[in-house]
C-alpha cells in the first residue's frame, strides 16, 4: 500500500479534469520537468475493471509485482495477463493512446505503458514507466520497469492522489532513495500545484486552453528520437563547425535537422499508409540557408530551394543540391512536378504555400512553419482577434487559408530550439479530383477579397510586393568609412578643446579632454597597458556571459592615439595593447 505521505496540500477549487489534465503532462511530457528527457513514448495501453465489486485495487503491490515479473519475462501484454487472473481484473487492450483530460468513467481503470526517451542516447537507455490510472481514489501510480538503468526517474513506486481537497504524493515505507524523494516533493508536486491552478483560472475566466502535444503527428515518436540523433551526428556536427553564416549556427542547424527529421518520418508514414516506395519530391520555397533543402536530398528525396538571395553556406554544399537564387512571384510559377511544397520561416510567402500546393496540382502537399505574419500583397497581417496573440491569430488564418483551397488541415507542434514551432499540414484534399478547377476558382476570389484593395485582380503578380534582392542595411555598419572618419575627427577635436590633463599619465602632461551631449554622454576612453582592462565590470560581465566570444589580438591594430592624438600615445609601443 502506499501509505508513506511524501506531501500533500489542500487545493481549493480542485476538480477531477484539473487533477487529471496535470497528470496526463507529467505522463506523456516528461521533459518539461526533467531536462535530461526527449519525451515520452505511449506504446501500450489496457483498461482493466475488478471483477469483484466489494474489493479494492492495490496498486503498490500490482506495481511491484509487475516489476519482479517483468524482469523475468521481459514481455509487456503476457505479464498484464498473468496480474490480470492473480487481481481477478478484467483486461482490455485499447487499440490506441489514451488522453485525461476529463473524468474518466469510473467503473475501469487504466494500464499505461510510456517509455521515456533519452535526448543523449550515447549516454542514457530508454526507460518503461507503468502507470495505473484508478479514477475510484482518483490516483495515478507509476513505477520504473528498469533498475540498474534507471538515473532518470524515481527509483520506487509513487502514487500521485486527489482524495477531496487535498492533493497528495504517496509512496511506500522501503522507499528510501532520498534523490528521488527530493524531486517529487521539490519538482514534480509544486509544479503539479502550478498546473491545476492554471486549469482552475482558465476555466473562472470561460476557456481552456487546447493543449497540442508535440509530434502529435507521427506515430513514433522513438523513431523520432533516434532519427534525430542520427541526423545530428551525421550533418549537424559539420555544420556547426563550418558554419559561414553570422547567425547562431546551433540554432539554425539544429532546427533544420529536426524539421528534416519530422519530414522524412512524415512522408515515411505517407509511403507505408499508400502502399508506395517512391520518395516524395519537394520544392522548399524561401529556402534561405539551405540546410533543410541539403538534408533532405541527402536522404534520397528529389528537392530544389529557391530563394531571394544566395547564401554563403550554399557553396559548401555538394553540386548535387539543387538551390536556385531568384524572385518568386506566387501566381506566376507553379509546381505541378512536386509533390510537397515546404515554407519553413518563409515570411511574405507564408499565406502562399497552402494556395501554391492546392494550384501546382490536385496532388501537391504542403507544409508550414510560419514565424511572421504576412497578408497576400507582401504587407503586415493585421491581427484580427484582440483576445489571442498576433501568432495564434496568423495561425488561425493560415488555418483558414488551408481550407479554403481544400485541405484537411492538421497543426503539429515541432520539437525545435524556436518559440514559433507549430506546423501547419496540408495532406489531402477535401473535395474530389474533378472539383479542382471549382477550388481555383474560389482560391483567386478569396485572394483578391483579402487585399488592401480588395478589388478582383486577376493576375495577383500585380499585388504580392518583392522583397529586395539586395537586403537593406538599417544601422550604420555599410556608412562610407570617409564618412566615419570625418565624424570621429569632429567628435574628437570637440573633445580635446575641453582641455583636461589625465591624472592617470601626470607625468606626460596627456590631454584626455571633456565631455559632450550627443545623445548621451560621449568622452574619450583613457588607455590602458597591456593586460589591463578598459572595460568596466558590467562590460566584463556581459562580455563572460557572451556565447562563442572569440579572442582579438589587438596588436594587429593601429594605435589611434598614436597616429591622431595631439599629444601621441602616453605609453610606450611594448606597453601599448596596440601597433605603433
């Protein structure tokens, strides 16, 4: 039994469906309270119901009992056989997952296999959880199935419980692991506490929030983990060592291999559910870095990127990688040969990808992943529902945009290092093949009602405005360095005309200057010698914190003072940090 209370608090206001909804992100999103873990894979299911009403469930001794028969046996469904005669259970498999996020039925309870994934699979195993879901107490109980392996989950039986108001954590009297006892009182109930009470406002203020679980999608999401582990050793590694571009290379990189990884499984699914070997061919539109495109036709798949501009990255790239620099105008160039367009962070297109997937052909498929909101003309999307965000409403209208050229629409959420992950899909059509002239049709009305103009253009190249190729430059790093030098030269003759000797150099009689207003404060900054530093202690500090900081030899450098200052450099050229 358990009968050891680890913690427990009353909650007002607690309800079942708040009680289960918090368990049912513990049971299948693990990672959010353990960093360690990928997530959770659901791959076995039972409910069971006593045959015997006047008797209780012991779900300590049914756990424990499964683990010690487990580990000889080794097979999930004959073990949940053999403890269903002992318990007199009836047992039934489900066919498929299973959800709490509401009262369940109270006469059956719930067998709930999950196996926690690993994010570094070089260094940890995957691990089998059981769960028993008894909505009598209401309690979910839970044990490891792997001991020697396991530094990943508590390493006993626990029993999370609602009796009333009061909402609890149980384990029993041999529970001694004290590492383990610390994370479920410290970790796991404060933030069960946070949920239920984020369930309990949501719902005082008329709405819960549509939870989506992430990869919700693809039906493994273990093959997931381990694709992705694979793709990044294979291409990630590289690619962040080489990396040309000015951007976080472990972001960009690391993203686009988890969006490759979500694709290939996807259209493996696709393949396997239609009977097919051949793999599906792609246009990636605004395909920016390349990356995506680079991994994907790695992986076999026939595919092109277009994009505005060229990138640096794409010249490492083997000569096999089809990426093409150049102007897409939507209305202009369809893609009746591919079989899914691909907009990942596509901008102004974005509205365009579920139009140029259902115009390119009754086959086309798409996927999205929108960042900023764009209208079809190339202008700001103009948020439309004030009680959402501006990206949940963009959402909401490429949602819209899906089905009106009639698409089934599905939205995943993507395991990626970015705060704007979820995906839009548009995997089959919801009107018949000879329908597809009719759709067309109704596509170019609804685009041209959405204009600023709102007339019926019939050729909307004539709306959607071009980004420049040439990328404009909005701070003053591209300034002509004449320009630059003639406004040093001001700022400094200014400065020096306010006379003050620097106490730091007495003996060199050195003119440090004054100070001016022009925009802030501006002075000079005195010298430092070598091995000193100029900066204050908030710079310094900043400067640890920064990410791949690379070291500057400032010798390479002219002295500024050396060759403008009236007064010369007050130190010698060995005790100077730069070049005289």
């Amino acid at each position: 039994m358990f009968d050891k209370k680890l913690v427990s608090r009353n909650v007002l206001n607690i309800t079942k469906p708040h009680f289960y909804r918090a368990v049912n992100i513990y049971l299948f999103k693990p990672h959010v309270l353990n960093r360690k873990l990928f997530g959770a894979n659901n791959f076995l299911n039972f409910t069971f119901r006593q045959m015997r009403e006047d008797s209780s469930l012991d779900a300590a001794g049914l756990l424990e009992n499964f683990k010690v028969q487990f580990e000889k046996d080794q097979n999930h469904e004959t073990v949940v056989s053999a403890l269903a005669q002992k318990y007199n259970l009836d047992v039934e498999k489900l066919p498929d997952g299973i959800e709490l996020h509401s009262s369940l039925n109270e006469d059956q309870g719930y067998f709930v296999f999950n196996r926690l994934l690993p994010r570094n699979l070089d260094a940890f195993r995957p691990l089998d959880m059981l769960t028993i879901i008894d909505p009598v107490q209401p309690s979910a109980s839970f044990i490891c199935l792997h001991d020697k392996e396991n530094i990943l989950a508590p390493k006993f039986a626990f029993s999370i419980q609602m009796n009333g108001q009061e909402l609890s954590i149980k384990c029993t009297d041999s529970a001694l692991d004290t590492k383990s006892i610390i994370w479920l009182t410290d970790v796991l109930f404060p933030r069960l506490l946070k949920w239920i009470d984020t369930f309990s406002k949501q719902e005082n203020q008329g709405f819960l929030k549509e939870d989506i679980n992430s990869l919700s999608m693809l039906f493994n999401i273990e093959e997931y983990n381990q694709l992705y582990g694979k793709l990044k050793t294979k291409y990630g590694v590289q690619m962040v060592e080489k990396w040309p571009e000015g951007t976080d290379p472990k972001k960009f990189v690391y993203e686009d291999v988890a969006i490759a990884s979500y694709l290939l499984l996807l259209w493996k699914q696709e393949r396997e559910i239609n009977g097919s070997d051949r793999l599906q061919s792609f246009v990636d539109v605004g395909c920016g870095n390349g990356l995506l495109v680079y991994i994907l036709a790695s992986e076999g798949h026939d595919g092109t990127g277009i994009d505005l501009r060229k990138r640096k990255i794409w010249d490492l790239y083997p000569d096999k990688i089809k990426l093409i620099e150049k102007p897409l105008i939507p209305d202009a160039e369809l893609f009746p040969h591919a079989d899914w367009i691909i907009g990942n962070h596509s901008d102004e297109l974005s509205p365009w990808i579920p139009v140029l997937a259902a115009r390119s052909s009754y086959q086309c498929r798409y996927f999205l992943l929108p960042c900023c909101a764009f209208e079809f003309d190339g202008s700001k999307f103009q948020r439309q529902n004030s009680s959402v965000s501006q990206y949940n409403d963009f959402l909401n209208y490429v949602k819209h945009i899906s089905e009106v050229c009639g698409f089934k629409t599905d939205v995943d959420r993507l395991k990626i290092p970015s705060t704007k992950r979820i995906c839009v899909v548009g995997s089959k059509r919801t009107y018949t093949a000879g329908q597809f002239n009719i759709y067309c049709d109704n596509i170019q009305k609804f685009i041209s009602s959405r204009v600023s103009s709102g007339a019926n253009v019939e050729n909307q190249s004539l709306i959607f405005k071009l980004r420049e190729c040439t990328e404009k430059v909005r701070n003053c790093t591209k300034v002509d360095r004449s320009v630059v030098d003639d406004i040093v030269a001001i700022v400094f003759n200014a400065l020096i005309a306010k006379k003050r000797i620097a106490s730091e150099f007495p003996e060199k009689n050195w003119n440090a200057g004054g100070t001016i207003a022009l925009g802030g404060c501006v002075q000079l900054r005195i010298p430092t010698k070598c091995g000193q530093s100029s900066k204050t202690t908030e710079e310094l500090r900043r400067k640890v914190k920064q990410k791949n900081a690379k070291h500057v030899n400032f010798k390479e450098r002219a002295c500024w003072h050396f060759s403008n200052h009236p007064d010369g450099c007050p130190f010698d050229e060995c005790d100077c940090k730069f070049k005289h």
